[in-house]
C-alpha cells in the first residue's frame, strides 16, 4: 500500500471505467487476445472487478483513483505462487513474456531465473522474429526479443538485441507468433506462460495455461480467469516504480519454496 501496489492505485476510475465500456463493445484493443464466451456488459464487468479487485461496484462513482484490495492481491500471489511451485516440481517448461517491460521485467526475470535453476527450460521461441502490431500510431514491425529469459518486443531501429527495456504492448500478437515457432520447430512447448496483458490472454485463449498480473483496467484477463482461460491473476498496479516490485519477487519464490 505504502508503494501504491495495492490500496489507492494511481489507475484512474475514468481510466478503469473506459476500459469497462470498450470491453463490454468488444473493442480488440481491449480484447488482447481473450475471445469472451459469456455476456458482458458494463454492468457484469464491474460486478466482476469489485470481486476480483476490490474495486467500487457503485456505478455512480466515476472520478478520482481506483483501489485495489491488498487482501485481494495477497491471496492471488499466493495462488500464483502455487503454479510456479508446481512447475519448478514438476521442471516444466515455461515461457515468459510482458508488455510492460519498463516496470515488470525484474519481477519476471527473478522467476525466471528461479524455474531455471530449479530444472525448468525457459523457453526463448522466435527469438528476432518480426511482428506486426497495431499501435496508435498505425501498423508498426516490432522485434520479439528476449532479456534474462523473458519475452517483449522492441521496435527494430530502437535498441540493441538484449537491451532494455523495450516496447509496451497489449497485443496477444507476440505470443502467437512465440507459440507458432515452438510448434514449428518441434517443441518443447510450455506447459505455463507467465505474464501480463496479451501474453497471458493470447496464451489462455489458444488452450494453454496462463497465469500473470493486471491492473484495474485490464478486464480481459480476469475475464479470461472466470471463463477458465487464465488460471489466475494477481490485481496490482502495473506501472509502479520497477523497485517495488522487489518484494512480490522475494514473496512469490518464498511462498514457491524457491528462495536461495
């Protein structure tokens, strides 16, 4: 609370309730990758992000910043620390990949680092490969590229192979293209992708098992989570200073019995 991961977040209520809206129209850039079998409209969004997040279920209350319950939050870690648990016993493969590298590189990159010491193959598929992703600046070619393990895309001309941070994205485009090139070359295909915004939707919605962070303006992954697409998810602030998702770190590997 004291970082704003939780409590009052520096989300917006407008913010929030625009995304509501153009989820409810099926707006893709809201979508991110998640096709949603049930009706849901404005209404049953924000029924579902006050259980799922904490957020006011009051419609009437549309200004100032939005609140994440931290008991909320707690709780989702531990359930996502459950899976990263069971992959590290299991040594399953698993495959790593955000659009919001400027802020949850470091939290990925210590699980990463963590599965892999502990016997998991981190995937690194379609390392270099292009992507074509709509932005508000019309169709721009990303790079799919990899730092310490985990996935995100870089406009070409921008920055050195195996720099960061790279580009932020909501598109499931990047993990489709990831997904495709570990089937084409034979695999190992993961049995867990770890992530945020279209990484975990993309993924969910094509049948694997996904598991990542949002924020009060995401609906679409907890809506991927109450279809049964998305395993779970953890409500936090997703752009907070990259420090203060230290402690989430440390959290998770402890609650995964991963810590060195």
């Amino acid at each position: 609370m004291a970082s704003r991961l939780a409590g009052v977040v520096a989300t917006s209520r407008e913010a929030s309730l625009r995304s509501y809206r153009l989820f409810a129209a099926r707006d893709p850039r809201v979508l991110i990758g998640i096709d949603p079998e049930g009706v849901w409209g404005q209404r049953e969004l924000l029924g579902l992000m006050a259980e799922r997040c904490g957020v006011s279920a009051d419609p009437r209350c549309t200004t100032g910043p939005d609140v994440i319950d931290p008991e909320r939050t707690i709780a989702a870690l531990d359930a996502f620390a459950g899976r990263i648990r069971e992959a590290a016993r299991c040594g399953a493969p698993v495959l790593f990949g955000t659009g919001h590298p400027h802020r949850l590189l470091g939290f990925y990159a210590g699980l990463a680092d963590a599965l892999s010491a502990s016997g998991c193959e981190v995937l690194t598929p379609a390392q270099g490969r292009c992507v074509d992703i709509l932005t508000q600046f019309g169709l721009r070619t990303h790079r799919l590229d990899y730092v310490r393990g985990v996935a995100l895309v870089r406009e070409p001309e921008s920055e050195r192979p195996g720099c960061e941070p790279g580009a932020h994205s909501h598109s499931p485009l990047p993990v489709r293209v990831a997904l495709d090139a570990a089937a084409a070359a034979g695999g190992p295909l993961p049995e867990l992708v770890v992530g945020d915004h279209g990484w975990v939707c993309g993924a969910g919605q094509l049948g694997f098992e996904a598991i990542g962070l949002a924020d009060t303006d995401d609906p679409a992954l907890f809506v991927g989570e109450a279809e049964g697409r998305v395993s779970v998810v953890v409500p936090v602030d997703d752009a907070v200073r990259s420090a203060h998702y230290r402690p989430l770190t440390r959290y998770v590997l402890n609650r995964a019995c991963l810590s060195q």
